[in-house]
C-alpha cells in the first residue's frame, strides 16, 4: 500500500486492543505520529490502566516508529480536551481522528437498566462528539482533517440484544453526516467504517471460523485510505462481507 502519513498527528482511541491497535500499528508503520489512547477499561467499560496502551507504543518504537500513549477515558470531556491539548503542545496539530473506543452491555430490551443504555450513549455516542469536538477547531483553523469512526451495522439495522449500542451507533452516524457535510468547505473529510473483525468486542459474538478469519488488521487498510489524503468526503463502508468486498478493491487497486 502506498500510502503515508508523515508528518501527519493521529489521535486513535481505544487503541490498547483490537481495531484501534491494529489502525494505530498501521498508521505508525506508514509515518504517523500517534497518541494511542486507551482507558484500558474492559469490554464493559468497567475503568482500569494504561498498560494495553503502552504496551501498543512500545510495539510501535520498537518497529521505528513514533507514539504516546494516552490514558483519556473519551466518555469524559476534560480528559479528552486534554489530550487534544497535550498532543498539539508535543506534536503541533490533529490532522487525522480515529474514533474507535467503544464498549458493550448487550441484554434484551426487557432486562437492560436505564445504566446499560446510559453508559453506552455515554461512551460511543457522547465520546464520538467529544473527541469531534475537540479537534474541530484546529482541523478548521489548518484547513486539514480526517476523521474516521468506527460504527457498526446495529447502527443501520439494529441488533438482538444491542438498544444501547444500535441507537449509539445510529447517533454516531448521524453526526457524522453533518460533520461531514459541514466541513465540506475546508478539507475535512469525516467518513464512517463499520466492520466486522474478531476484536474482544465480538469474541463471544461470533462463530469459531469467522474469528480466525476476521482480523483486525484486515480492516486496517480500509481506515488507512479513509485517513489519507485522498479521502472521499463520505462513504459509509458497508457491513461485515461488504468492507472485506472494499479492502479487497483497494488492495488490488494499490491503495
Ligand atoms: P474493538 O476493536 O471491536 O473496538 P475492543 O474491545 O478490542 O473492541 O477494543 C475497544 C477498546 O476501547 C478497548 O481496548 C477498551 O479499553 C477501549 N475503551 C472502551 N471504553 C473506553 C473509553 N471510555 N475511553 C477510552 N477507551 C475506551
């Protein structure tokens, strides 16, 4: 794949584990500078250390490349203002955002609490905006942004088990498209992915055969080219079969 990110600051959350790794690992390997945040909390979001994060920077300095890891829980506005803050002090800008940190509490509607809905508006939804937010600005003032999230097909569809998470995720989307359509005059590009990869998010989720098949880094060039330069300004890259179909354009198109 040709392209490269040198010279460009990338924030990915939820980047201890899984898709955010994987896209942290990949962009760092093609010249990025990268905060690698994680709260390093759990599926559940239940709160714990920085040491899935670290361990990830540590990986990426010891192929050559260029990070920190920063500990910002994204459901909280101050922490993620802060390390907004702090990487601008360290590293200039924000060019690139991929918004990936995210939780579940699936239950059927009838057994989940008010807490389970709450707390997972709190992180997809509300911590999307969040970390949105907390770029906008500089992105605006440089005339420079690529903003990718990770959604999902229970955003489009709904799922069993997934009120909380399906209207997060149909949340997130919409504000997305506004973004997108209000930084369509500077060049912002705000684009959506919903993949479906083998992460601790969908262990329990899916079959044996699929998780061997779906790795996270098999989505990685997808969100690499939705980062690049050469960013669409829109494209919802479609569900599970649907982004393997795109990676797999892309690779034999040499993006
Ligand atoms: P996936 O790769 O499918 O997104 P994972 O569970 O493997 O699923 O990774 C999600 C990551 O997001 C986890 O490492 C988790 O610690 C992180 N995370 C969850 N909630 C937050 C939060 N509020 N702030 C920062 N990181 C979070």
């Amino acid at each position: 794949m040709s392209i490269r990110f040198d010279g460009r600051v990338a924030i990915v959350t939820g980047a201890g584990n899984g898709l955010g790794r994987a896209h942290a690992l990949g962009l760092a390997a093609r010249g990025a500078k990268v905060v690698v945040n994680d709260f390093g909390g759990g599926r559940d979001g239940s709160g714990g250390s920085m040491t899935a994060a670290e361990a990830v920077v540590e990986e990426i300095r010891a192929a050559g490349g260029i990070a920190m890891a920063d500990g910002a829980d994204v459901s909280n506005f101050e922490q993620v203002k802060a390390m907004v803050d702090m990487t601008t002090a360290e590293w200039g800008s924000v060019d690139l955002l991929c918004a990936n940190a995210g939780i579940l509490r699936d239950k059927s509607f009838a057994k989940m609490e008010l807490a389970d809905f709450a707390k997972v508006i709190d992180v997809h939804l509300n911590g999307t905006f969040y970390c949105c937010k907390a770029v906008w600005e500089g992105m605006r003032a440089r005339n420079y942004g690529r903003i990718v999230v990770t959604t999902s097909s229970s955003g489009m569809y709904g799922n069993f088990g997934q009120a909380n998470y399906a209207a997060a995720k149909a949340g997130v989307i919409g504000l997305m498209n506004v973004l997108a359509a209000e930084g369509r005059k500077t060049d912002i590009r705000v684009n959506t992915i919903s993949p479906t990869a083998a992460t601790r998010m969908t262990e329990e989720l899916l079959p044996p055969q699929a998780l061997a098949l779906l790795k996270p880094e098999s989505i990685t060039p997808a969100v690499l080219y939705l980062l690049s330069q050469d960013a669409p300004t829109r494209t919802i890259i479609g569900a599970g079969a649907g982004s393997f179909a795109v990676v797999k354009l892309m690779e034999s198109e040499g993006l």
